[in-house]
C-alpha cells in the first residue's frame, strides 16, 4: 500500500469536530481541523485514492465522490460525499453521527452480527401475490420479518426494518435506507406467486452478472453532481480512480452477496424441508441499488394451496423465521472465518461469539 502518513499531533482543544463548514446546503469538517482539534491521523493510499482518518482505535475510510465510507471497515452512508476545498479535504460532519449511532457493537450472541435490515416485501396498497383463500403477500412477510426481527434481537444484533406494519415503501427508499444504516446485511422477504398453483419450494435470489459492479459504480458516480468534487484534479483523484475503487467495493459486495444467498436457501432447505429451487440471480432493483451485501428470500409459494395453509400458521411462520435465523448465522460465521483468516486483519467477532445456532 503506497501510505502517505500525514500524522499532525496537536493539542486536542474539543471532542467536537470544531469549525463546521456549510458547502452547498451540507455540513462538513476540514480533515485538518480533525486532526488539530481531535488529534486524528490522516493517510492517504495515494495510488486508490483512498483517505482514511485514525481516530485511535477506529479507522474511518474515503474516496472522493462516494458517500459511503467504511467505517472499521463497515460501509457506512456519510449523507454526502468527500470533497476538497482550497487545498484540505472536507469530509461530510455527518459521517461522525452516522458512526457514532450504528457502531459496531460486538454481539454477545451466537449470531456474529452486528446490525441487519429486514425487507417485508410490498404492504400498503401493494399486496404482492394473493393465496388461493385470499393470504396476502405483504402480510406474511411482514409477520416472519418481525418474528426474525425478535430472535436476532434475542442473539444481541441489532434490527433495522424498512417497514414494521402496513405501509408502502418505494424500492428505491428500502435501497437507501440499506446503505444509510450502516448494516452488515440487507435480507429482503417475499413469498413466491405462480399461474399455476402447481409450483412449490423456496429460493434465493442474489443480484444478476448482467449488470457489472463497473456499471453499478459509474452510476452511482453519475448521480453526483460534478460540483461535489472541488479541486479534485489538483489532489491527483481521476474520476476513473474513484470508480475502480468503488466497484472492487461492489465485487466484494456481491462475493459476499452470494454467499448470503446460498446460506440463506441452505438453511430453509434443511429447516423446512420444503423443494430446493436454488439460489437464482435476478437484476432486481431492491438488490442492484443496495451496497451492502443483500439477499431477496422467496419463503414459498403462496399460490401453492398446501403452502398458503401453512403459511396461515403462526408456528409455520415462525419455523421460516427461525430457518433465516440460522441463515444469517451460518453467513456470519462463514464470513467471520473467512476475515479471521486473512493473514493481519482483525478477528472479526470473538472465536467464542461463534458458535453453532443452526439445527436449533
Ligand atoms: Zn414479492
């Protein structure tokens, strides 16, 4: 890594970050008011383009343009993105709110996860699909996600719903609010419609290799306006830079994407013995706009007779809850092993966080 250590040692004068500056409607801070007022750090890898501020223990990540940061390396949304101005970068006031309240708290659980955010699929005026006797979509969904919402609350995670009754919530907003929560996962909940009511089973699906992790990050970088990067050129940050940047990003984003996926569909397999339709990939909107590792669980068919009944049942609904449940707990554990494996990065949860809740 080509690090520019910048270190400034100053007197710390105040723990708030002195001298907010008002750039466009925005709130931002000067990195070098961080740094003489809270004796951060600054680094930059000049050849990735990426800025990252030490504040002790915590290490807060940027590039130019994006408006999300990692955050202890969590993608966290910062409401804005970091610019330069006369010469200092300024990064946006909110990213130290945002980090402050979604924080990585380590789970006491035997779910190494810090904080989820559950999609129940449609509601409101948007039934999704109707059961042969009439179950709505959007009200089973609704009924697992909080019923997934209480056992992962019960393993210490902390749970973000898109929404927690009858209301409708455009695709678009579930995105944001995914990659504004400062999430380790978005878990989608739809129940399967057919024709036919032949068709049974659950699945999975993950974002499409139709559209690139390229594609996804010029678009991102398209929604910005160019006044966001001031004096950019001048600090050596190509636009094309920041690009690759961010969809190496999205490349692990969707890695661990998928591996969400074949958790989840893994685990409703085994748990509720129902048809295994696989892990699919689809260009759905809810996934494709979302830069947390996301997943979209079809729990069953409602239009399969057999399966609307069971899905009347709260103990049913329950089992599917309980089946995510141990979704999410055997992704956690898989990506927890996977980071505590890379040779110098931190553990990512406690070896003895992580322990078996699957096959509960
Ligand atoms: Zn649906």
């Amino acid at each position: 890594m080509l690090a520019t250590s910048l270190v400034m040692a100053m007197a710390l004068v105040s723990a708030a970050p002195a001298g907010n500056v008002r750039i466009d409607g925005k709130e931002y801070v000067s990195a070098s008011a961080l740094v003489a007022a809270r004796g951060m750090r600054c680094s930059v890898d000049e050849r990735a383009g990426i800025y990252t501020l030490i504040d002790g223990e915590r290490r807060y990540s940027m590039v130019p343009g994006f408006d999300v940061a990692h955050v202890d390396g969590r993608p966290v949304s910062m409401g804005a993105s970091m610019i330069f101005r006369n010469g200092d970068v300024m990064i946006p006031a909110g990213l130290f709110s945002v980090s402050n309240a979604g924080r990585w708290v380590p789970s006491d659980g035997s779910i190494p996860l810090g904080k989820v955010i559950l999609d129940p699929g449609h509601g409101g005026q948007d039934c999704g699909a109707l059961g042969p006797t009439r179950i709505r979509e959007k009200d089973v969904a609704l009924s697992v996600a909080l019923r997934l919402k209480a056992l992962l609350e019960a393993e210490g995670v902390q749970v973000v719903m898109t929404r927690s009754n009858d209301t409708f919530i455009p695709l678009l907003q579930r995105s944001e609010m995914a990659n504004r929560s400062g999430a380790d996962l978005f878990l989608s909940i739809h129940c399967n419609g057919a024709a036919s009511s032949a068709p049974s089973g659950v699945e999975t699906f993950a974002l499409t290799w139709s559209i690139t992790d390229v594609t996804r990050a010029q678009k991102a970088a398209a929604r910005l306006s160019p006044d966001d990067v001031v004096d950019g050129a001048s600090c050596n940050v190509s636009r094309g830079a920041e690009q690759a940047i961010f969809s190496a990003y999205l490349s692990e984003q969707r890695r661990q994407s998928l591996d969400l996926a074949r958790a989840l569909q893994a685990e409703m397999t085994r748990n509720l013995g129902e048809e295994d339709r696989g892990v699919k990939v689809k260009n759905l909107s809810v996934l494709r706009e979302t830069y947390v590792p996301a997943a979209l669980a079809e729990i069953g068919f409602i239009t399969h007779r057999e399966t609307e009944g069971k899905m009347r049942s709260a103990a049913w609904r329950q089992k599917i809850a309980e089946a995510l449940a141990a979704g999410l707990g055997r992704y956690a554990r898989g990506e927890a092993a996977r980071v505590g494996n890379i040779a110098g990065s931190a553990p990512y949860a406690p070896a003895s966080r992580v322990r078996q809740v699957a096959g509960r």
